[in-house]
C-alpha cells in the first residue's frame, strides 16, 4: 500500500489498477449522492412562504391580501373601493383577481376580519368567478348573508361562523381568530401559522378600554404569540401620522347627551356608517332618554341594523323604532332619523334630504343635521357639497370638527407601537393607506427597534418571499382595479373611460352619410349632430361649414376611387376635425355613421 498524494493521503492498492478505479467510482457515488441529500434538505430547507396585496395598499379600501406556501393559499378579506373622480359613470372599483382565478383549485379559504365595505364589499363579485369557503364571525356573515340575497349566484357560497379564539385549519397553514375593539362589532385579527412561521394580518382595529359592548381587544394572546415569535406582522396604517391613542366610543354617546339636550326644539338627522352598530346603538338609547322615536333611512342602514337586530348585536325598547312612513304621526321635535350619506355618497338618503328628492323628508329650519362620522380621503368636497345645500334649506349642521360627535375605529401611533411591542416581529409590512401613512407606519417600527432591513413597504401585486435564510420581494403576480357599472363587472376598462371622459370634456359630432357605393355618389346628408359640443340654433354657420367639409372629405374618396367604408369614415373624421380645432380649438368626439343604399 502507498499514500497517494493526490488523492488526499488516502491509501490505495497500486498494485491492483481495477480497485482503483471501482474506488473512485465508489468515491464518487458516495460524493454525490452526500450533494444530492444536501441539495434536497436545502431545498426544503428554503421553502418560502409568499405574501401579497391586491388591495389596500397606497389607497383607502379594496382590501385583500394573499398569503401563499406551496401549494396552499388563503386570502384575507376582499372589500371595494370608491371610484377616483376620473372614472366617470363607475359604481365600486373591486380588486383584480386574475391570480387567485388560475390558482383557485389551491385556495383553502376566504378569512374576513370584520363586516366593513371595504373589506367584504367584493366578495358578491368575487364569487361569480370563485367557488370558495368563506370564514369569519357572526355579525359579518351576517351582513354579507344580506348582501348576497341582492346578487343571484349559480351556488350557495360556503359560509362558515367562528368566533374569536377559533383556529380554522387551511392545508398547511391554520388561521385564528383574536378579538380586536373597532369601529363594528366582531373585528378580529388573524395569527396565521405557516410552515415557515406565525404571521399576524391585524385588520383594522383600535384599543379601546371602554368597549360600548364586548370586550376589549385580546392583548393577552397577542402577548403570547409574540413570545412564541412572530415571523412577519402586517399592520393597518389608516391613523399612522395621528400621535396619541384614539378616544373610546364612548365619547361620542357624551357628545350626543349634550346634543340632544340643547335641541329639544327641532328633528335631529344624524347620518353616520352604516357598519357602525354601536353608534347606531348609541343613538337609539339617547333617543330613547329623551323620548323620542327613531325612523331609519337608506338601504345600507336597514340592511345591517336588519342584521344586527335578528343576531342580538342590537335592541329598541319597544315603540322606539318606527318606520319611515310613518314620521309625520309625531311632532318634528320628538322624531330622530338616522341615516346614510356621511360620506355625501350620490343617492344616498342624506343627499336626496339635501336635494329635496327624498320621498319621505323634506328639510328645513326646524331641523337639526348631525354628520358622525368623518370624511374619507377623497371625499372632502363630496361632503362639503351635502353640507351646503343643507344649510341652503335652512337646517343647522354639526359635524365632527365642531362638536365630538365622531371618533375613529383605527389606531393611532401609540396604538400601532403597542401591537408591535406585544407581538415583536422579525419582519414588518405596513397596510392598508395611502403611501404617506404606510412610511409613517415604517417610521413607527424603525422607533420601536425593527430593523428597517427588516420592513417591507409593497405595492400591489408585488410579492415578498421569506423564509429560514431571510426575507426579500421576488416577482409580482397580476394587480389592480377592476370596474363595476350597474351589472357589468369589468367590462369598464380604460379606452371606454377615455371616451367617457372624452365626451365630458369636448362633447360629441355625430356625421350621417347615406351613399350609393354601386354609382359612388352621395345621396343623402351629411348630416351633423351635435351634443355637448355647441348650441346649434346659436352656431348654424360654424355647422353649415362642417357639413360641406363632410362632403367634400366623401367626394374626394370618390375621385381617388376609394370606396371601403371604414377610409371614408376616417377621411371625414380627419378633415372635421382639423376644421373644428382651427375654429374653436376644441376636440369633439367624432363619429361618422355611413349607410348604404
């Protein structure tokens, strides 16, 4: 036996050349299978769970969130959006969710956090084209058990009731249910433990020590879970520029004993959110106080005080509640109507009281509006608009900024840093708000000790891997907003809002030709329509002109022996066009409309 020197000092029979080589072979297998095991641990070792928004962040609502491991995925809530103001005609803006629909056969379940719009407000929509279990508490299944009865689906969706403290098993991941206080009852967050760790997704929520019912938020598990360890924490972002805690409801009932008090004299309107329960329940009670009968307008409140009422989330004493019908039984003073519209929503019961197009309610000098709720980014002017005509009919207004008859269901600074001190997070990911509040939100965290390597500002679609060897963005899947139009969901895209906005804009020329394409005369016309453009009894010469630029534009197709249909159109489009812009340096829509005969 000699050392071989080149082989590591490892002894080897010389003598015997075959040995040698069935050594190395043998060598080698061992090698590389040793590699294959390693590679095959290292790849399961490196299984990543995915994390993803298509909805809520940099905006106000359509909140949805993705959470992905292998081959299971779960989602978390699935609310609407109101339509920006360039979209014109557009009812609710809803998310895109053309990932899930070619993953659907992996989705485990649809977990709700609470009963507001903007994070169930989808669902009717979404399950037109997704068959999935849906989880979450009673009053929000409640409220959606309502809104589905208005949409006609080819299934019964699966709706499942738990309560907070329910774990629900999801393939590889499980979800449970911790009881947060917000500005609805039965808000909960959601731990959701996955293969790689514990997520906590923690809807929207605030701490408040004086719950109108229930119980206060459940620090002690979050406690828990973030001693166990806490992988990744996504957090609301709604109040993270607001320093402080936010007030208790409580302070409203306050405010609305010391309105009620003063005004004994007049109807009190108080418009507010409908999800709103325990304000709505606030109402009541002071209503009640001071004896007078409640009535409630608008279809969204009927619907969830509905559905609060059948579930024991709400009560009347007897007499209390009366229909809207029948108001004008009682003096104006012992009447309060609650209704919609705080957010100056067209059509909504407040608006048509401000427009006097409300059937029931006609508003003057003896009446009282109170808005309790304030306003949505975004829809400041809405609200203005509603208020100024309110007070155009006479009627005295009070909204949250001169009396504190609204506080907000969302944490403010202290808050959020409370959650993150309870839970401490390796990771962080800031949702739900606009840009401004998700770096407010990371600014939070930074303070608080998380590393900013270690916080995640995403955008839709964009999709964060972690794992055991860290945490980073990798990819996007498809994101953004899908329309709804009266029926017609996605079928608003953006050619046909440029042409909505088009014609709000420039108006529209509508050119009728009729032609005898055998001979390659004119027979008839043109004709021009105008709509929106000019007011054609005060504009004859400008539209005489058009029409001889419509004709010629026809004749010189015909002596250039063109005769397709569709360049005699654009021949008249191109030449109108010109001629309108040169005159009054406007861009109408232009449709030319050529018929044969």
């Amino acid at each position: 036996m000699t050392k071989n020197a080149g082989d590591g000092g490892r002894y080897v029979n010389s003598a015997h050349p075959k040995n040698i080589k069935s050594e190395r072979k043998d060598r080698s297998a061992v090698f590389f299978g040793r590699r294959n095991f390693g590679f095959m641990a290292r790849r399961k070792k490196l299984s990543k769970v995915k994390v993803m928004m298509l909805g809520g962040l940099n905006e106000i609502g359509k909140n949805l969130a993705v959470i992905e491991y292998e081959n299971d995925i779960i989602m978390v809530d699935c609310g609407l959006g109101f339509p920006d103001e360039d979209m014109l005609g557009v009812d609710l803006v809803i998310p895109d969710t053309t990932y899930l629909e070619k993953n659907s056969d992996k989705i485990r379940g649809l977990f709700l956090t609470h009963g507001h719009e903007d994070h169930i407000g989808a669902i009717p929509y979404v399950l037109r084209k997704l068959d999935i279990p849906i989880y979450g508490t009673r009053l929000t299944l409640g409220i959606i058990e309502n809104k589905l009865m208005e949409h006609q689906l080819s299934f019964n969706p699966r709706l499942n009731c738990v309560e907070a403290g329910q774990t629900v098993t999801a393939g590889c991941m499980s979800v449970e249910f911790i009881r947060v206080n917000h500005s609805i009852a039965d808000a909960c967050c959601l731990a959701i433990k996955t293969p790689v760790g514990t997520i906590i997704h923690t809807g929207d929520f605030k701490l408040d020590l004086t719950p109108i019912e229930g119980e206060m938020m459940n620090l002690t598990r979050l406690g828990q879970l973030g001693n166990e360890g806490v992988l990744l924490l996504m957090c609301e972002s709604t109040n993270a520029e607001r320093p402080g805690y936010t007030p208790s409801e409580k302070k409203v009932g306050q405010s609305l004993d010391n309105i009620f008090l003063r005004n004994t004299d007049k109807r009190i309107v108080i418009a507010t959110f409908s999800s709103n329960v325990h304000r709505v329940q606030q109402i009541i009670n002071t209503s009640a106080q001071y004896g007078r009968r409640v009535a409630i307008t608008g279809r969204s409140m009927l619907n969830i005080v509905g559905a609060a009422t059948r579930l024991g989330y709400m009560s009347a004493p007897d007499g209390v509640l009366i229909d809207i019908n029948d108001i004008k039984k009682y003096p104006p003073e012992q009447i309060t109507l609650i209704t919609t519209g705080s957010q100056g929503e067209p059509m909504s019961a407040l608006y048509r009281m401000a427009f006097c197009s409300h059937d029931k309610v006609q508003l003057g000098s003896n009446d009282l509006v109170v808005i309790s709720a304030s306003a949505i980014p975004g829809n400041e002017k809405m609200v203005d608009k509603i208020i100024n005509e309110l007070l155009k009919n006479g009627a005295d207004v009070f909204k949250d900024d001169l009396v504190e008859v609204h506080v907000s269901g969302h944490a403010c600074q202290e808050e959020l840093k409370l959650m993150m001190a309870l839970t401490k997070p390796k990771y962080f990911m800031p949702i739900h708000g606009e840009f401004k509040h998700l770096v407010q939100n990371k600014k939070n965290a930074i303070y608080m000790g998380i590393p900013e390597t270690n916080i995640f500002i995403s955008d839709l679609g964009k999709v964060l891997e972690i794992g055991t060897d860290g945490a980073r963005f990798n990819g996007t899947v498809p994101a953004g907003i899908v329309l709804v139009d009266g029926y017609g969901v996605g079928d608003i895209g953006n050619i046909v809002l440029r042409d909505r906005r088009h014609l709000s804009q420039d108006g529209l020329l509508v050119v009728v030709a009729s032609i005898d394409f055998s001979y390659g005369t004119l027979v008839s016309g043109p004709d021009i329509v105008s709509r929106g453009f000019v007011y054609v009894r005060e504009s004859e010469a400008l539209m005489e002109k058009a029409r001889e630029i419509a004709k010629d534009a026809i004749n010189d197709c015909f002596d250039s022996n063109v005769f397709e249909r569709t360049e005699i159109k654009a021949a008249v489009k191109n030449s109108l066009s010109k001629f309108i812009f040169s005159r009054t340096g406007r861009k109408p829509m232009i449709l030319p409309i050529v018929m044969d005969v």
